[in-house]
C-alpha cells in the first residue's frame, strides 16, 4: 500500500468493505500511508493530527455516524 497506492486504490475497489470509489480509495489509502510514518518517515510512529484528519474524513464521508477523538485512542495505543 505505501509503494503502490494507486494500485492498492484499485484493489480496494473489489476488496474492501468502504472502497468503491478509486478516488476516494487513494486519498484513504494516503491519509493511512502518511499517518504509518512518524516525523522521520519511519513506519509505525503515528501522527495524531494525520490519524485525526483521517477520521473526520471518514465522518465526513458518512462512513462512520460519530466523530472520533483518535487522541485518546493512540495515547491508549502508544501507553501499552
């Protein structure tokens, strides 16, 4: 996904619960590749504002039906 996101947005359009649209699928999948990095471009480090703006994406879009405070979530995450 992070080599290849045009390619994944494809996949997602047959694979995915959320992606039928190849457009929207790639901006996901950018939103999700940028919050994998942290400040060094390492994989697995979240970005609470990337992660954050992904989810009130995801409210906007109407896929999920409340908004989400994801700063409590990776502070859950990043305490275990």
């Amino acid at each position: 996904m992070i080599d290849e996101p045009g390619e994944a947005a494809e996949l997602a359009n047959t694979i995915a619960v959320d992606g039928r649209e190849t457009a929207l699928n790639r901006e996901i999948i950018e939103l999700r590749n940028a919050a994998s990095l942290d400040d060094e471009g390492v994989l697995g480090g979240p970005d609470d504002a990337i992660v954050q703006s992904g989810a009130d994406r995801y409210y906007e879009l109407g896929l999920i039906e409340e908004p989400l405070h994801m700063e409590n979530h990776i502070r859950h995450i990043i305490e275990e």
